[in-house]
C-alpha cells in the first residue's frame, strides 16, 4: 500500500503501511495537539502546518514521495459564478 496525504477539512490525513519508525518520528516530532491517530480507518489526522515535515518522513521511513496537498484559499480558488 503507497502512503498517502489528503485533505479533510483543513487537516492532513496520512495513510500509510504501518511502520514502527514512522510512528515514533510522527509522536517525536509532532506535538499531540497537532496529531491524532485514527483507530477506526488506521489513519493519522495531522495539522497541515506539518504536511512537509509527513513528507519528509514517510521519504525517510518508508522510501515514498508523498505530496502536500494544497488548500484552497481565496487566491487560488479562482473566480465565484
């Protein structure tokens, strides 16, 4: 299974293969406030604000590049109909 970023309301959703690693880096560099593991889908929802530093990691941990998603702001959303 290729690790993934997408975009759940504002936040980063990372899904990936487990791997001890990542998770240890993911609780080691991320604070708690701005993580949350996911039980359910066995998922991690993160603070966008982090996207490049998940990225990094799974490079790291996993030997994937994953993509930041961006989001949509007023300047990119582009014109309202």
């Amino acid at each position: 299974m290729p690790a993934s970023l997408t975009l759940n309301n504002g936040d980063l959703i990372l899904t990936s293969p487990f791997n001890r690693g990542l998770v240890e880096d993911l609780k080691a560099q991320i604070p708690y406030t701005d993580r949350q593991f996911i039980p359910a889908t066995k998922q991690w929802r993160i603070k966008y604000m982090w996207g490049t530093d998940v990225a990094s990691l799974c490079k790291k941990h996993l030997g994937q590049e994953v993509s930041v998603p961006r989001q949509m702001t007023q300047a990119n959303a582009g014109p309202i109909i």
